[in-house]
C-alpha cells in the first residue's frame, strides 16, 4: 500500500509532537505544522531519524493562505494529506470580567478558525482519495471551566464542527472524531500553573488528586488515542468525542 500523509498541526512541542511521531511510527508520512518552520526541526528529526517520513511547514493555522500555501506544499512534497490532526491551540485564560475582546478572539481563531480552515484545505484530498481522518483536539474544558470563557467555548465548538464534518463527509470515506484530554503535562498546563500562581509541582498534585488513574496524562496518552482514530481499522467510528482523562466525564 503507498504510503498515506497525515497532518499534525501545533507539533512542535507537547501533544502535537507526540502525535506526530506517533502517526510516523503508524507508517504515515507527516507534516509537521506550527507557526514557527524553525521550531518543527526537532519533531522532525526524531521521525527521521526512527526512519520515518516527515517535513517542516510554518504556518499560522487562524489564516486562509497561509493554510492554502502549507496544505498545497504538503502535498507536493509529501503527498496528498489524507489525515488531518487539528491540534494547534493557544491559551488566553481569564476571568470573563477581564476577559479582552482579543482574549476572545485569539482563541476563537486559532481553534475553531483554525480546525475549519484546515479542514476545508484537506478535505479535497480526502474526497478524491475516497479515504480519510480528521481529528480535532477538544477537552475536557468543553464541559466548562472556571477562568476559560474563550477556551471553553471554541472546545465546545470544536465538538460540533466534528459531528458536522462526520455528517458531511461521511459517504466519502472520511471519518471525523475529536479527543477530549485531561490534564496532560505540556507546556501548555505549565503556562495555567503560572497564571493560577501555583507551582508546576503543586498544581500537578491538585489535578492528580481529582484523577481516577491517580497519575497525570502524558502526551502519548492522546497520541495513542490519535492513532486509534487514524487507523484503516477505524472506519466505522466517526462522529464521537473520545475523554482522555484517565476518568469518565459526562
Ligand atoms: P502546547 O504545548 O502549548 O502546544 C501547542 C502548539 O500549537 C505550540 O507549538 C504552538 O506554537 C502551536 N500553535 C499555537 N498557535 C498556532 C497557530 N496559530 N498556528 C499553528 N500552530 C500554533 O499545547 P498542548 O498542551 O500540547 O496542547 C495541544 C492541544 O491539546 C491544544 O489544542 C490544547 O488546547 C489541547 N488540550 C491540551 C490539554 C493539556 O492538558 N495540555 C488538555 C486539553 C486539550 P507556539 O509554541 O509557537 O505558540
């Protein structure tokens, strides 16, 4: 069978990286997509140097050519993408009586923007490929959460959006889930640590505490969870959101 090429978009560093790696070793070829080329080098080298597939795209997911510009340089360098991890994310947490309008906007543009735009550049592919998967990075903030306004609101849209595109895309082959993580350790949570005050240590402890698993999740929690979703076998799963909490939520 030819080799398939996924997306990854944010994988540079925490669950992005994880998963591209991930989806390497799976036998995809993947581009790895974040705002900085420079920064996607040490994602990159580790695939190849597992001997995997992989290429380095700068692009900010939140704008229309420069998501056309890195989808059709995938394409041509790589092959066309037929899997798609929308998981470039931003935190602008606030209380919402200090929320700003660009707080909002932010994060609204990089996660729901940003999945529709992607999605809208690879979905060509899928269809004439007949075959494909998306998956959207939701969360469990999506059920609501103090300090997350914004956050919480484009997780949230970002499960509809994923139920749509299950719908519309479906009769061509393409499934379409979201993961909803927990608390993972990444760079992201380290930044909530600080906002909140608390020690990385500290507020891992808290988090830990509220866990069934009794442990904090790692990268390759959602990894494994991503290569589910991408597998051949997996056809016939589409639509859902998958909780990776090391819990149940509702
Ligand atoms: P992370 O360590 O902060 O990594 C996010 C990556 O996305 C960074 O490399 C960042 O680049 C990139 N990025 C930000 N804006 C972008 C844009 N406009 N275009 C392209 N790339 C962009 O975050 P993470 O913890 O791995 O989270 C990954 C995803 O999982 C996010 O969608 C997040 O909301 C979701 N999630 C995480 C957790 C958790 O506990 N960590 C829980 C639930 C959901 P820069 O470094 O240049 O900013």
């Amino acid at each position: 069978m030819p080799q398939k090429t996924a997306i990854v978009t944010g994988a540079a560093r925490g669950i992005g990286a994880a998963t591209a790696k991930r989806l390497a070793q799976d036998g995809f070829a993947v581009a790895v997509i974040d705002l900085d080329e420079q920064a996607c080098s040490e994602t990159v080298s580790a695939i190849e140097s597992a001997g995997g597939k992989a290429l380095a795209v700068g692009a900010d997911v939140s704008d229309s050519d420069q998501v056309t510009a890195a989808v059709e340089r995938v394409a041509a360098e790589l092959g066309d993408p037929v899997a798609l991890v929308n998981n470039a994310g931003v935190l602008r947490d606030n209380m919402l009586f200090k929320m700003s309008d660009s707080d909002w906007d932010t994060v609204m543009s990089v996660h729901l923007r940003g999945a529709f735009l992607m999605s809208r550049a690879t979905q060509k592919y899928m269809v004439e490929a007949k075959w494909g998967r998306i998956v959207n990075l939701s969360s469990t903030s999506a059920l609501g959460n103090r300090g997350q306004a914004n956050y919480s609101t484009a997780k949230a849209g970002l499960q509809g959006l994923t139920k749509t595109l299950a719908i519309e895309l479906g009769k061509f082959g393409v499934t379409a889930n979201a993961i909803a993580p927990g608390f993972i350790a990444t760079d992201m949570t380290k930044a909530t640590a600080e906002r909140v005050g608390a020690s990385f240590e500290d507020f891992s402890k808290a988090a830990v505490s509220t866990i069934p698993v009794a442990r904090a999740g790692e990268p390759d929690d959602i990894a494994n969870a991503a290569s589910f979703f991408l597998d051949e076998r997996s056809g016939f799963v589409s639509g859902q959101v998958l909780y990776v909490a090391g819990g149940p939520r509702d």
